[in-house]
C-alpha cells in the first residue's frame, strides 16, 4: 500500500515537471508576445496542480496529515492567474510591438482598453442605477 | 438586521472556511478569530461590492467547477502537443470575438477566467459596454467553432447558476 502510494506520487511529480518543462520551452518556442502568454498558463495549471496533489498525499503518508494549506494555494492560482493574464494582454495591445489586428467589437462601443467615453459599462451594478435615477 | 452584519453570506462562510484551511487544524481559538474575519471583513469590502449576487444552485457550482477542472486537464494535453511537436508555419493563431449574453458582472468575470484557465485561450479584453469578449487564440484554424464551443459549454451552464 506504501509503496504503491510512494509510486504514485513519483508519478504525480513527474507528470507536473514534465508540463512545467513545456510550458517554459513553449516561452521560447512559440514566436510572438500573445502566443506566448499561453505557454505559462499552462505550467500554472497541471504543474503547480500535480505538485501540490503530491506533496499533500506526502504529508498524509509520513504521519504529519492532510496539509489543506495546500488546497488554499491551488484556489488563489486559480483565481488570480487570469487576472494576471488579462493585464498582460491589455498591456501588449497598447504595446508598440502591437500589429492593430484585433477584430471590431461588432456593438456600438470599442474594446474597454481603447474606450475613451467615461460612461460605466453596460451590466450596471443594481444599487448604483437606481442612484442615477433618484 | 442579520442581512446588514452578513452583507454577503457566501462571502462569509468562504472566509470561515478559508481561515480553517489556512490554521489546518480544529480549535475554540479559530472559530473565534474565524468568525472574527467572517464578520470584519464583508463590512469593509461592502462599499466596492454594494450587490450580492445571486447563487441560483451550489450543486451547480461545483459540477461547473469540476468540468472546468476537467477541461483544463485535457486543454493542458492538446496545448502541449501544439507547442511540443507542431510546425511553427503551421499554428494558425487567432483573435475570436464572443458576444455574451451573461449580464452580472460575477458570471462574466466567472466566464472570462474559465476561459484563460483552459490552456490554449487567453481573455484579452471586454468591450466597454460588456456585451463582447475578446478572446485570443493559441491554434484556431476554425474560430468559430471556439466561439459556438464557448458559449454552449460554458456560458449556458453560468448562465443557470447566476442569473
């Protein structure tokens, strides 16, 4: 049963060390900036994930226990990962390396990066609409 | 009166839980300092989140959850074959455009980090009205079909747990 668990960990690892490896050498590989930005949401995901899963069984089979800490930092990963890619997208499109590719929004207003109007956004927050109103 | 200490209930259990995941073990002490947080903190943050939003069904939620966990799995496997052994003339890199039709801003920021989760696509931008997703693409030959994919998977599903 040990080892059968000690084996699977193993895998675990592995496996994450093998997606963290792709996702660094897709850095170097893939060619321009927003290709790019994909390679490491990758190495974030099935990486960091595997690792975790690992250590946590680890800890529940040296007698130390489940360490839940672990759950908590896959949930920040996850939650601010994409924010951190959203921002970076944003930043390169008013980058100089940016090629004015992007398609028209096909409704009345532009992209929210490129937007001039000061009006809110369309899904207004309920208590501030009624704030215009009154 | 209960509505106006807890101004966002859901809020408030996550925090409970969080710290219990945080100390790792079960005490009088934490439940204080739990509750303490749970308390605390929703009354600060109130004034930048004024709306609750609606949760129609947990059990929804988290079968969402576990499909986007499934998804990821297999994007991850997909995207590392693109990057491992396909040609670089051959990936054909895409902008998408997603017009939604989520209108609470808890679905759509919901939606839009689904979507950069799923190796293989990264939200870049909104349209300043919120009614359009800029999405870009690692290997699209067919945008569309990325498109219908989007909104029929994930979007309907977001659509019956929040609105």
């Amino acid at each position: 049963m040990m080892y059968a668990l000690e084996i699977f960990i193993s895998a675990l690892l592995v496996i994450g060390g093998i997606f963290g490896l792709t996702g660094s050498y897709g850095l170097m590989r893939l060619k321009d900036r927003m290709q790019r930005l994909h390679a490491p949401t990758k190495a974030s995901t099935i990486g960091v994930g595997t690792a975790l899963i690992g250590s946590m069984l680890h800890g529940l089979m040296i007698g130390t226990g489940f360490s839940w800490q672990e759950v908590l930092v896959m949930v920040f990963i996850f939650v601010t990962a994409p924010i951190t890619a959203n921002y970076l997208s944003k930043v390169h499109l008013h980058s100089r390396h940016y090629d004015g590719k992007i398609p028209e929004t096909g409704v009345s207003r532009d992209w929210a990066t490129f937007d001039k109007t000061t009006e809110g956004a369309e899904p207004l927050l309920p208590s501030r609409n009624t704030g215009h109103d009154s | 009166m209960l509505r106006r200490l807890y101004p966002h209930p859901y809020l408030s259990l996550f925090l409970v839980l969080t710290w219990f995941l945080l100390v790792n073990q079960w005490k009088i002490g934490s439940l204080v300092m739990a509750i303490f947080l749970a308390t605390a903190i929703p009354l600060i943050t109130a004034p930048y989140w004024p709306t609750s939003p609606k949760l129609n069904s947990l059990r929804a939620l988290l079968s969402y959850v576990l499909l986007v966990l499934w998804d990821v799995i297999l994007a991850n496997i997909t995207v590392a074959k693109i990057v491992l052994f396909m040609p670089q003339d051959k990936i054909r890199t895409n902008w998408v455009r997603v017009p939604i039709d989520l209108k609470s801003p808890e679905a759509i920021a919901m939606l839009a980090g689904t979507i950069t989760m799923t190796p293989g696509t990264v939200t870049a931008d909104m349209s300043a009205c919120g009614r359009v997703l800029l999405i870009h693409s690692l290997h699209a030959p067919d945008p569309d079909a990325i498109r219908d994919d989007i909104k029929s998977r994930y979007e309907t599903r977001l659509k019956r747990i929040f609105e």
